[in-house]
C-alpha cells in the first residue's frame, strides 16, 4: 500500500480437522491458489493448522504448540517465498513450559519474518477456554510493515474492542486484518445466530468506518466436536469478508471453503479520511477513563 | 431501566424552517404526540428549533442562542412536566458574550433538569460549520441520570467515535442517546449518499454493540438551504432508528417526519453483556495510546 496504489489481498476460508499435517497441506494448497489468483497479501483464519482445541481444556493440547521461530514457522516462512506472498498466519507460540500465546506471524514475500503480534484480548466462553489456553499478549498493538503496507493484525476476540482497531489506526495501519475461529453454538437458535453474525460484521466494519481503513477479516468454516464431548460442538460460521474504509463491503464469502481476492485502493482510504476526519477531532483531553475498568 | 424493566421510548423525526417559533410549536405538537402513545421517554432531533444555520458562518446567528437555563429551556421543562415525560432536547447554549456551546439538556416529568451534555466533537465541514458556533464540551462523558435510567447523551458527530460509546458505558449510561442532524450534500452521487448514510447506521450499531447497550438515534429530515447561497444546501436523510444491546435494529424510519415508539427491556442488555463480557476483557494496562493524537 505504502508502495503499491492497488494491492490485491486474497482471504483464505477453510474447515479444519484434528489432523494438524492435513490441515497444514490444506493451507498450503490455499496458498499456492491465492498466489495463482495474483494476490500479494494473503491472510489466513486463526490457529489455520490446529482443530479448535479450545473447546475444551486439557493440557495435552499444549503439544500442539511450537517456539516462534521454529519449525512449524519456518514451513510458513518457505511457503511465502514459494508463493512469493505477504502471508498473515496465526500459530499457537510456545514461548516457555506453561507460557503460551495465540500468535500472528507475518511473512514477507521473501520468506523473512516481517513481525508478529500476539492476541492481547482473550475470550473465555463456554466452548471457548481461551483464557487457560493463552496468555494475554504483551507485544501491545504495534502494526507490522511489510512490503505491501503496515497491517493492523488482530486475533479474533480484538475484534470486538474498538481500542484494538483505533490502536492500529493510531499507529499507522493501513489495513486492519482479522484472522479469527469463531462460529455458532448449535443449540443456539435461527434467530440468535442470525443476530450473532450480524453483530460480528457490524462490528468490524465499523471499525473500518471509525478509524477509515479497510478491513480484511478470515474465518474458518466447518463443524468442529468438542473431543470431551461436553458441548454440542461448534459450528464456525465462515463469512470471511473484507470491507472498504467507509465500511462499504466489497466481498463476503458464505460458511463454505472459499478462496477469494479483493483489491484494495490506497487512495480511497486518504480520500474518505479527508471527508471524515475523525483523527482530527478526537477529544483525547477527555479520554483518560479509557484507561479505567469502570467508572463506579 | 432502573426501576422499570419495560421502558417505552418515543423518536421525534421532524424538518426544520427558518421560522424557530413555528419549529417549536411543531416540536410541542410531536411531544404531544408521543406521550399520548405512552412514551416515557422522548427523544428529539438536534438543535430541533433552528434551521440548520451552520451551513454557513454569520455571526447574527449567535442571537439564536440562549442561557441555560433561561427562557427556552424553561419551556421545555413545562413540557417534559405537562406531558409527564423524560425529554431529550438539544439547544444552542450562550454560556458569555463568545462562548458558545452545542448543548443537550435532559428535562425530568416533573420538568426539574436532570443533566445536561455539551457536544464534545465539533464537526467543520463545507455545510457544516460546527467549529465556528460551537465550543467544545467542558462536561466530558457523564451519563445523565434520570427515572428512566442513566442516560449517555451524545450529539451528532458524537456518533463516529467509539471513545465516547465507551466512555458513556464505563460510567455506566443504560442507554446510549443521540440527537443528529446529518444529511446528504445534494451534490453527491446516488452510491456516495448509500454508503454514508449505510456508515452511519453501522457505526452507531457497532457502539450498541461493543458496550451491550440500546442506541436510540433522532435525526431531522427535510431539505434546507444555504441561507449564504454558497452551498447546494442539505437533504437531511433521516432514518432515525433504535437498536437493541446487540445492535439488533428494533425499528428505523425513513425521511419524512415521523413520531413512532419502542419498546426497551432492561434484563436484555444484562444477558447479552453475560454473553459477550467485553468489559471484563479490556486490556486497560495497553491502552494509554489511546490519549496520544497519533503515534508519530
């Protein structure tokens, strides 16, 4: 973006299994296709190579993570350079014995690493035990540059936090990008799930709207049962989308594997700033509490 | 919401002439009207008695403005009192000779002032010459407590920036208000005008949203011109809505003048905060960037 007026990002959808190196040719496979489409920048769902572990808690599943830099981030480090793609990925980090994160890791098209963010927001839901699963990041919300442009990359959860997206925007992202697991309880009804989807787009692109920026935003699709067979599963609900800097949507995928290309103008999001300057008019002489839980 | 789980709030939606008696007489009349639908709460457009005289700078205009409390605001307490409601006004303030103020003065059904709110950020755009009538809000983002519940008032421009919704939320505002007075430049293409007024809606859904709140918006319609020739005047695009603590739109008019009521159920917003417990997870140690203006 910072080089290139228009950038084609590609948004890969995909179901995952317990199978980690079947999900890992899967990814791989997305891939070559993105980079086939002729996109530069391609993102990734969150924890692409894991079944959603989080459904339950067991320590076990902690074997599934791996230092950063490691083995498993180099495979994505070479799959970039293969491609010769951007490529957003989202790995479970190992930092230390007991000490784990959810963890962004982006590759420049040269296979280096450009930078790596760890999800600072951490849910904890039932069928979503994020909390024992990963410690809150503490890299803060710092956008990574590449050569394609500074990317705003956040996890999942950050997605409901206007501060996280607001963040980025303040720290120059150019383009806010969300790879994210999330989907329906199956016990939920029409009606709630329908509200739920809605919310989580709504969502997203107002923060498009709020800091004038694009959004890219990754899902994954597919049932997933809970291996404790405690809860009814989860059904993720796809929808991957991207959206323009006035929130405008340019594509949005269904709940089934997609891979889809959408091309972003670096000057649109100048132009919509300078007609909607919100950074100008921020009242941060008046914003302290922000910084508190609540005002009791 | 305090005190009744079922609150009824009635959206005015009214055009604006040069004539501010007529406006008023209008705005008596639409009170009128939704108490008689049982309303609690009423909820009227931005500076409702005026034009819209910030399409251009003149400082004759400032005779428009008044003290508060003063002969204006004691109307509107008479009729907050003899409708027996709770009235969400919005007034041009004289606080001195040059010191001038975008106000929102909430009236009890006894008429005793429940609180006031002034405008925080001031908008300045061709048409919209905000910055030159206007001083920025001194109050901050205090909820206005009423017997209806607390009420987080914020006025028009406002609306795009989640700082306030949060701010309004934190300190516990049960109810997020927004008396508007946005519209469409005539000028602007047929997409343009959608993906504004779209944006608009969105955003103010997103604060609903991220803080497990209803939004309740009142906006004028009807078109009015540059008093200066200048400009090709405003459509005021209406579309007043409501929406529930998910961003689920309850009901949304469009634009023409209209007096139409909703129904807000306190326990809804408590269940959908239990769900999605954003506030439990703010990472308020990372976030002193948001009182930077931009991270340079």
């Amino acid at each position: 973006m910072s080089h290139n007026k228009q950038l084609k990002v590609s948004i890969v959808q995909h179901s995952c299994t317990a199978d980690v190196d079947a999900n890992f040719a899967l990814v791989e496979s997305c891939v070559q296709q993105a980079a086939k489409q002729g996109a530069e920048l391609v993102v990734l769902p969150e924890l692409h190579d894991y079944p959603y572990f989080c459904q339950t808690e067991d320590v076990n599943n902690f074997d599934l993570a791996e230092p950063i830099p490691g083995e498993k981030s180099q495979l994505y480090a070479d799959m970039a350079a293969e491609n010769d793609v951007v490529l957003v990925t989202s790995l479970f980090e190992k930092r230390a014995p007991g000490l784990y994160h959810n963890t962004a890791v982006v590759f420049e098209k040269d296979g280096t690493t450009a930078g790596h963010y760890r999800k600072m927001h951490i849910p904890d839901d039932p069928g979503f035990y994020e909390k024992f699963y990963f410690t809150p990041g503490d890299l803060g919300f710092e956008p990574i540059e590449t050569s394609v442009g500074k990317l705003g990359v956040l996890v999942c959860w950050d997605q409901w936090f206007p501060e996280a997206a607001r963040l980025m925007a303040l720290a120059g992202a150019e383009i806010l990008v969300y790879p994210t697991a999330i989907g329906w309880d199956p016990n939920d009804t029409k009606e709630e799930k329908a509200r739920q989807l809605d919310a989580w787009i709504t969502v997203q692109r107002s923060h498009a709207i709020a800091n004038g920026v694009p959004v890219v935003v990754a899902n994954r699709c597919g049932h997933e049962t809970d291996a404790s067979q405690h809860l009814a599963g989860i059904d993720f609900w796809g929808n991957s989308f991207a959206c323009g800097p006035q929130g405008e949507m340019l594509q949005q995928t269904k709940n089934q594997p997609a891979i889809f290309s959408i091309t972003l103008d670096h000057s649109r999001a100048e132009k919509v700033r300078r007609i909607w300057p919100f950074l100008r008019d921020r009242r941060i002489d008046s914003y302290s509490d922000l910084l508190r839980r609540y005002k009791d």
